[in-house]
C-alpha cells in the first residue's frame, strides 16, 4: 500500500497531478473546518465562563484558519513543476519577508498589525459597546478579524471598519472598565420661570425613576453632597440652560432612562408653571 501511494504522490502525469492537488484542497478544506469548529466550541465555553477571553480565541480562529489555507497552497505549489523551489523558500522564511512587504504596500500588513496589537492590549473586546468618534459610529462590536473589526449599530447595521483605522484613531470603549454611564438632562427655561423651582423640579425627577444610581461614596453623604445634582450651565439668547447630572448602571438603562425623565420633565414643568425656552423674536413698531 505504501509503496502504490509513494507511486501515486511521485507520478508526473497530469492526471495524477491533478488528483493530488484536488486531494490537498479537500485535506485544506477539511483542516479549516476542524480548526473552525473546535475554535467555535471554545469561544462558546469562554462566553459562559470568561467573556474577556472571547476576542482573543475568535482573532486566533483566523489566524489559525490562515495558516491553514498558507500551508494548503505551498502544498499546492510544491506539486506544480518550476514552483517547488518558491514553496521551499517561502516556507524556510525568505519568502515571507517578499510576501509581508508585498502586503503592508496594499496596508494590509498595517490592518493585521493592529489586529494582533488589539488582541494583546484589548482596548475593546466583543461585546463591548464602543463609539468611533471620528465618524460617530456607536455600536457594539460583534467580531475582531484578521483585517478588520465589526461593529454592530443599534439600527442592527454591520459596520466594517479596517484595524489600522480602528488602533489609529480615538475610540470611546463606554463598557471599559465600568459600565455605569452618566448622561446630561438638559433642559431650557424662560428668564421669567422660577429658577429654584426648576432646579428642585429636575431633582425630584431624576432620583424619583426607579433606575436612576446614586453614586455618592459614603464620605459624600455624610458630607451633604446632594444625591442628584443640578446645575445652571449656561445663559442663552432665548433662556437659561439647566443640567441634572443622572447616572444609570449602564448605557442601555442609561438611554431609556433619559427618554423617560424627559417625557415626565415636559409633564410636570407644565403643571408647575415653568416655560421652556424656545428661539423666538419680538417685533417693535414705532409710529411718528
């Protein structure tokens, strides 16, 4: 039996030739599936025991199916006659180093860089709610290739975005660390309203919703700092700028939190007599 498959495998036919490369892509196509398969099982195991760790095994999944596909195709090009010598040296080193400058002239090399530099200091991992400040992207990111990072919209649109892109520029990672968020309720009052009754109207508002997270270390309460905090943030043209300062145990509470504090905010100034300010011009006529 050995000595037919030795045969076969030395045989320079055509016919021959062309069944051991069918054989190779099978055995290629087999391998990636295997590699695939076991790194998916992994990155299952990781997502109920360590979530950390599910950035890491999914790059490493290509870049193991990579490899695969790389010693499929030298093994390809070992069998065609005239490229036996360029498997060889590509697979002793020299070749590689022709073939990553090859690559980073396409910034492919500078994408694959960064990717395996975001593997190793995990600015974001999966699952991580991030925004791309230089486009205004937020979402959450779904998948780290070997080229590039996938972020997931909340319109559940794919974002593709190449890593060196993703490693060069600011990225705000909002579950980094700490997933509590505080946003800004804003809201705008005439001149006329009651100042200190819109302060303490907000107040009220805020630490009455039921998600609403204070904060305050223990040092701070027993130091009189305020459990929900409203400032005057600016004067306008048409009013004057309030700002409550509302922490939530995460941006998903944090955003639904927000649209509910503004439709009671809208309520309850009504009832109380306080006007919002809106851009409004009057005009004065003088008669002779």
């Amino acid at each position: 039996m050995a000595e037919l498959f030795s045969n076969f495998w030395n045989d320079g036919s055509a016919g021959a030739l062309a069944l051991r490369i069918a054989l190779i892509l099978i055995v290629t196509l087999v391998a990636r599936a295997v590699v695939s398969r076991l790194f998916m099982r992994l990155r299952q195991g990781a997502q109920a025991l360590k979530p950390e760790r599910v950035s890491l095994i999914s790059f490493t999944r290509h870049v193991a199916q990579a490899l695969v596909y790389f010693l499929g195709g030298m093994a390809i090009m070992n069998q065609i006659p005239g490229l036996e010598k360029l498997a060889s040296s590509l697979l002793a080193g020299s070749g590689i180093v022709a073939l990553g400058i090859s690559i980073a002239a396409q910034s492919s090399l500078s994408d694959l860089i960064s990717g395996v530099l975001m593997s190793i200091f995990k600015p974001f991992q999966v699952g991580d709610l991030v925004r791309y400040l230089d486009k205004d992207i937020t979402g959450t990111v779904e998948e780290i290739t070997l080229r590039h990072t996938v972020i997931r919209t909340f319109e559940n649109k794919r974002v593709i975005i190449p890593n060196g892109v993703m490693n060069g520029q600011a990225v705000e990672n909002t579950t980094y660390g700490d997933l509590r968020v505080c946003f800004f309720l804003d809201a705008e009052i005439t001149y006329e309203s009651d100042l200190d009754k819109a302060l303490s109207v907000m107040a009220d508002i805020v630490r009455a919703h039921a998600d609403f997270l204070d904060v305050r270390t223990p040092e701070e309460v027993q130091g009189g700092k305020p459990e929900v905090l409203v400032r005057v943030a600016d004067f306008l043209d048409s009013g004057i700028r309030l700002r409550a300062f509302v922490w939530a145990a995460n941006p998903s509470i944090g955003w639904q939190m927000k649209s509910d504090l503004l439709r009671t905010l809208k309520k309850t100034f009504d009832e109380d007599g306080i006007a919002f300010a809106y851009p409004h011009q009057e005009v004065i006529l003088h008669r002779n």
